[in-house]
C-alpha cells in the first residue's frame, strides 16, 4: 500500500480518489494513529470491529435466505453493495471524508428485507434512494435520522406496491433448497400464492414449524425465526444491540397483541403468529436496534421499543398494508429525538438537584 | 457502598506484590511544583542541609507548608526564566538520615500540634477537602466531619492498597488514630476496602475493631472508586444526614502511612512506593523510592524511548513524561510503561484477538480471560462521528450522558451542556477510553469547562462592575 499512495497524494495522479485509497487502506491495516490525549492507551473495539459483529450476526439470515431462495440472493446483496456503495463513495469525495463503515451494514441488510423475487434493478434504486435520501443528505452515517434501508424499503413498498406485494418465491426444499437451481438475472415468474400474514388474513394460519424454520414465503432475510433468533441473541451478549428496545418491541407487541384478540379474537391472531411470521423479528433485532437512528439515551430505548412494538400491531391489523414494521421503525426515527429530549429534560431537572 | 458505571480495563503488567529498595542516589531531582502550586526555595546555592529540613514553602491559609529534603546533601538550584523550578540534590555518605521530629502518642497530642507536624513534614498536601476541592487549609476553623481513607486504587496500575497495607501496617494502624485530632466533634473516619473477606481487610478489622468513630466501606474494584469526586459523592449519598456544608477530607493509604510515620516515629516524608507497570514493563512490580529519584533509573538499562512511553499515573489519567527530565514528586504513586504503536496489523478488525480485552465481549480474551497484551499508544481505530453506542453513558461514574454533552459541545452550545451536568464530569476518561468512534470526549469536556468557568468570571466581574456604578450614580 506504501507503494502506491503518493499517487493519491496532495499533487498525485489519483488525487480525488484519495476517499477510496484510504477507505482500503485502513481497512486493511489498523491505522497508524497515535493517541495525542490522556488515556494514552485506548479501548481495542471501534468501529470496524462493531459493524463487523453485527455483519456476523446477520449471516444466519443470509445463509437460510440464500437456503431457500437461491444464489439470487447473493445476486441481490452484490448489486446492493455495487449500486449503495457508489453513492457513498461519491459523496465520500465530495464532501472529503473517509468512508464510512456503516455502509457494509446497510447493504447488507437491504436484500434481506426485500421479497427474493424483485428485479435487480428496482434493488439498486431502492438501495440509492435509501443511501441517498434516508442517510447522505442528513451527513452520512452518524447524523442520519432515518435508517437508510429502511427508506429504500419504504420507497418501494410506495413506489411499486404491485411488484414488492408479488414478488415471492416458494422456498427450496430438502436437501438443497434453491442452490442446485443456479441463477438466472431475469425475475423468476411471479408467485400468486401468499405469504403467512396474507393467508392469515383469510383465516389459514401456517404451522409454527414452518414459521420458525423458514421454508416460507417472505421477504429473504426475514422468514427464518431460528436465524434470527440465532444472530440476534449473539449481537445481544456481546453488547452491541441494546436489551432494552428489543425488550420494549417484543413486550408491547406481544402484549398490545394478546390485549386485542382478548376483544376481538376474529380480527386478530394469536401472539405466536404474530411473533414468528412476517418482519418483526428481524426488524426488532437488527433494524430498531441500529444505535444511530434510534434515541441517544439509554432510558428513551425503552420507550423508543415500546412505540415501535405497538405501532406495529395497529398498522398490521387496523390498516390496509399487511405487515407494519417498516413504517412502524421509521415512525419510530422520526419520534427518537423527542424520546430524548424528554429523557434529557428529566436529567436536567436530577442533575440540578445534585448540584 | 455503590458507585454508578465505571469499568476496570484489563490490561498485561499487573504489578507483582513485591516491593524492591532501591538503594539512594548520588543526585536527586526535587520539583518545585505540588499540587499545581509552585513552591518557593527556602535554601540558598550550596548550603548543606539535613534530613527533612524544609527545601522550600508555600504559604496557605493558616500556616506554610514545606518540602522535606527527602535526604541529606549540597543544595544546587536551577533556574528557569529567573524563577527556580528544580533543586539539585547532591547526596553524600557522610550525611546520615535521622529522626528529626518529636514523636507524640496520639492522645497527647493538640489539634495545633498535629496541623503544622503535618504541613512541616509534607504530609499535609496528602489530604483533599470538598470545602477548597484541593489541599484544605491549616487553618482549625475547617474540620471535617469525615475523613475518608482509601485503600483501593484501581487505576491501572497505581500502587495497591494491599501492598501498601502490608508493607507499612503498623504506621497505618498508627496514622489512623490520630485523624480524631483533625475532625469535627463527632466525626468519623471511613475506610474504602475492596471486600470484608479479605484476609488484609478482616485483620483491620479485628485490629481496629474498638473505635466506634471508624467505619469500613466495602467496595467493588471499578475503577473510578479512587476519584476524589466519585467517592465524595458516594458519601454523601449512603449517609442522608450529611449536609452540604459538611466537609469530607479524603486521604489514600500511603498517605495515612505517611502520618503514623511522621507523628508516631517523627519522620518526614522521604519515600514514596511507585508502581512501575503496563505491558511495556520488563518487571512489573512496586519499588519504594527516594522522592526525587530519576525516573531513568526506575526505567532500567534496557529501557529505549523509541519503543515504549512512560506516563506518570495510571492508564486513564497519566500523562507522558521524558525519563531524563522527571523524576518521583512527593506525590507520584505510579509508573505506566505503555509500547509505542510500530506496527499497523493486517485485517485487525476481524481477528479473534486473543491478546486483545474489550468493554465488549468482542474478542477471544473473554474465553481464556487474558489481560490485555497489545495495548499501546495506538489510538486503535479511526475518528468517527459519533455511533450512539451508548457505551459512554453506560461507564460514567457521574451518571452523565456523554454523548449527549458532545453533541452539544459540537456546536459550541456550551449553556446546554453546562444544563445536562458539564459541571459534574469528575474527568475521569472512561468515556474516551471506551469510546469506539475515537472521540476525544475528555479534552472536550474539559476544554468546554475552562471556557466556561472564564465565562463565569467575566459575568461576575461585569456584575459587579454594574453594581459599582449604580452605587457610584
């Protein structure tokens, strides 16, 4: 690397590229930064190593995912990465900054929310439109109010609600699932059959088996409740995700459910149901727990948890969209920083007694 | 007794129990300098002085406070800019160390007596009081209701409190006894231990047992227990009778050890026992040292500047010193070696890190329980903006909400951060330690301090000012 970089030097050749030489290089080599203040000495975790553990917890549910639905999925994330990462790296250059590790996440975890049957360009505009919109616009990663996959998504469930509702795949069976099917560009015909929470709606519930194993129809990432159980559990011992919004989510949701098939058990499923099938495992461990979007404080997580959990419910059952999570998260962004400033309003009144 | 937050780094060069002599120097370095405050020389270029006879004083409210020349010698001042900073040391065989003060039995002792044997002796300073939030003065107006003594130092690596405790047992049983003579009438003292199991803690116990006025305070081995801030707080918050106005003095124990020696036997303060760890220390261990010692001879022959950095202190509040030029103050208890960063490691992030100990269970240390091996002066990482982890908040001894202060210090609202506790931080440097965006939290927070305090001051004055005029018109 020494090698090369003074053509990414002040007056080198490479100049302007200078964001992707010094992401790769430090992404390679642990940076030669020394401490210039007191502690001298610093903690080993940063950033890489955080977002890399948080990739590895994700890893359950890309492997199930590309399990039952084929090597389109890798076909999916590849373009994700292609198509989110040039628009990182564009404004990395422009606005002069290093690239931002954030993004391995959010490309990552963009296919996983998407149904495995959607064409591949609509992945690349979803996953521009969330870079973009949801995450550059407000500074990058670290100042962004909204989770940025959760905007891609967001955008296409909007923009094209008939492809996003249609474009399952029936999951591969024993032995090898979808891998011995090899891949095909093309979209793979359109399924009309349903996924659990749309056949739900017509009274027939799916075996909890099925839902907790996977071999489901559903977004890729998300119809395995092992997986993400697996992943999220992992990401919850090592500290990274908080106990507290997962906590929250699952509380209220499983709650706020139970409290309304107790008044209307036609309308609504039970809590297992709820619990298993359609996004709110997956979003509850890995989208609301993202620490940037959420509220800043430790006691609004909670909080932040709980309004999620039951703006899920209300949306999934008194609403005309079939599953609520995506739109229950961002509602959820847009009232984290009013969570805080309540959280800090009470602090300040502690901290003046103390005084 | 509890304390919010706080973190323990483990990290390699534990200090060994042992304690090594090191034999007197033929030259030793005194700094003019205690405590921020700058001392004046009281000896002249030459002059030959004895044992504990005063090298220079600073005068506080109700008395003066001296330097003891740590030993017996020809005098040599330096200069700086016209001020002398340093004085030079020559020892010589012929000087003989001896007991210089009166010894007293700690009921026969005055109230008088006691304050200036101290301030004389150079212990005085050892204590810190939450009335001036520094040395409290001699004067006998100000009597604390409680003087705390703390045994447990968790810095790493800061001289421990058990191998203090062993060492100087008898002087510390002694320098208990007569803290009555400087408290306020009904008065405690309080001991901070790490656990009534202890064999050491339990010997206290049984050997202090009768004295109603001493309590013991259990605590768990979180470093910042030993911040004075931390545990005036602590305080004051298990015992909701204290009252603002009450004062608590807090003492550490090789200060106590300091007095049993000084009062009981009539000896000065002239050693100090140091900690010299960190992984860049061949030998980690305790040495007790001549004040003055230079810090090449602590460091060894093989130490080279070029590979590890010596800080003065623990690992979260030391500061880097330069062997040749420092040497051991009256009140330095600690040496960290800490390996200069050389190599950049490939692909760091994604490896198991066996030699690596995090706040987060992240690394295969957690498995095995290794100390932390390959801490150096490596910031580890790369400046971010900041993740909201909440890693911060949840190691803040002061139960402050760090990154909340820095995303308001970041655009310079300094009033809302002085709102959510800017005052309270104990600057401990927990929160940049553990910080995984690299953030620079502690010289933030104490830059936006001073600016603050400046700010303050300005008003006062221009109140004042103000008030002037009126009363002028």
């Amino acid at each position: 690397m020494s090698k090369i970089h003074p053509l990414f030097e002040e007056d080198g050749k490479l100049q302007p590229l200078y964001p992707i030489f010094a992401a790769l290089d430090s992404f390679l080599f642990l940076p030669k930064i020394k401490t210039e203040n007191a502690p001298y000495g610093r903690d080993p975790i940063d950033v890489k190593r955080y977002m890399s553990l948080v990739i590895t917890a994700i890893m359950p549910c890309f492997l199930t995912g590309l399990y039952f639905f084929g090597w389109r999925v890798l076909l999916m994330m590849i373009v994700s990465y292609i198509a989110g990462g040039a628009v990182e790296v564009l404004f990395a250059i422009t606005r002069k900054e290093e690239i931002n590790e954030g993004f391995l996440v959010t490309g990552f975890i963009f296919p996983l929310i998407l149904p495995p049957g959607l064409p591949l360009w609509m992945v690349a505009v979803g996953i521009v439109f969330g870079v973009l919109i949801g995450k550059e616009v407000f500074g990058g990663t670290g100042r962004n109010i909204f989770n940025a996959a959760l905007v891609g998504r967001g955008f296409l469930a909007i923009g094209y609600p008939a492809v996003m509702t249609s474009s399952w795949v029936t999951p591969g069976g024993i032995p090898w699932g979808h891998l011995a099917a090899g891949i095909s560009i093309t979209a793979p015909q359109a399924v009309t059959a349903a996924t659990p929470l749309v056949q739900a709606r017509g009274g027939e519930l799916t075996a909890p088996l099925n839902l907790f194993l996977g071999n489901i129809m559903g977004s890729t990432g998300e119809t395995s409740a092992l997986a993400i159980l697996l992943g999220g559990c992992f990401l919850l011992l090592m500290g990274v995700s908080n106990w507290r919004t997962v906590l929250g989510i699952l509380l209220s949701f499983a709650g706020l459910g139970a409290f309304l098939r107790g008044l209307l058990p036609e309308m609504i499923h039970p809590v297992w149901f709820n619990l298993l099938s359609g996004g709110i495992l997956f979003g509850t461990f890995f989208m609301a727990t993202d620490p940037v979007t959420g509220p800043i404080t430790r006691a609004g997580k909670l909080f932040y948890g709980i309004l999620i959990g039951s703006i899920t419910i209300l949306i999934r059952f008194f609403s005309g969209f079939i599953e609520g999570v995506t739109f229950a998260i961002l509602l959820g962004n847009i009232f984290a920083p009013l969570i805080d400033e309540v959280v800090i309003r009470s602090r300040i009144r502690r901290y003046a007694r103390e005084r | 007794m509890k304390i919010k937050g706080g973190f323990l780094p483990r990290i390699a060069g534990r200090p060994s129990h042992d304690v090594e002599e090191l034999p007197l120097q033929k030259k030793l370095y005194i700094t003019l300098k205690r405590g921020g405050q700058a001392y004046s020389p009281v000896v002249k270029q030459g002059q030959e002085i004895g044992f504990g006879e005063p090298l220079a004083e600073w005068q506080i409210d109700g008395g003066k406070l001296s330097l003891p020349s740590p030993a017996a010698g020809k005098v040599t001042l330096e200069e700086k800019d016209g001020v002398c900073t340093r004085i030079v040391l020559e020892t010589a065989e012929q000087y003989k160390d001896s007991v210089i003060f009166k010894k007293y039995e700690p009921q026969r002792i005055t109230r008088e007596e006691v304050r200036t044997t101290l301030a004389r002796a150079g212990i005085w300073p050892f204590f810190w009081s939450s009335h001036t939030g520094g040395t409290p003065s001699l004067l006998d107006t100000e009597r604390p209701r409680t003087i705390v003594v703390t045994a447990v130092l968790a810095e790493p690596f800061r001289a421990r409190g058990k191998v203090i405790l062993q060492r100087s047992w008898n002087q510390i049983v002694q320098g208990i006894k007569y803290l009555p003579r400087l408290q306020a009438d009904y008065g405690t003292t309080h001991i901070i231990l790490t656990e009534k199991r202890d064999p050491v803690a339990r010997r206290l116990y049984s050997e202090l047992a009768g004295f109603a006025w001493l309590r013991f305070n259990p605590v768990p081995l979180l470093y910042p227990v030993e911040n004075l801030q931390v545990l005036e707080k602590a305080i004051r918050k298990k015992d909701r009778s204290f009252k603002k106005e009450d004062i608590i003095w807090i003492i550490d124990v090789q200060g106590i050890a300091a007095i049993g020696a000084c009062l009981g036997d009539g000896i000065p303060i002239y050693k100090r026992v140091v900690a010299l760890g960190g992984p860049g220390q061949q030998a980690p261990r305790h040495v007790s040292v001549r004040i003055g010692t230079p810090v090449k001879v602590l460091a060894g022959e093989a130490y080279n500047e070029n590979t590890t950095r010596i800080l003065r202190g623990g690992l979260l509040n030391g500061e880097t010193i330069h062997p040749e030029k420092d040497s051991v103050d009256y009140d330095d208890d600690a040496f960290l070696f800490l390996p200069e960063s050389i190599d950049r490691e490939f692909l760091s992030f994604l490896r198991p890190g066996f030699k690596r100990s995090s706040i987060l269970p992240c690394f295969a240390s957690q498995i095995t329980g290794a100390a932390d091996s390959q801490i150096t002066t490596s910031l580890r990482g790369e400046h971010r903006p900041c993740i909201a982890c909440g890693l911060c908040e949840n190691v803040c001894p002061a139960g402050l909400m760090p990154q909340i202060l820095h995303r308001y210090l970041y655009r310079d609202a300094f009033d809302e951060a002085e709102a959510v506790g800017l005052d309270l931080c104990v600057e401990c440097g927990l929160c940049t330690y553990v910080c995984p965006s690299k953030i620079e939290l502690k010289k933030q927070f104490i830059g936006a301090k001073e600016q603050l305090r400046l700010e303050h001051e300005e008003a006062q004055a221009r109140t004042l000012e103000t008030a002037k005029n009126q009363s002028g018109e």
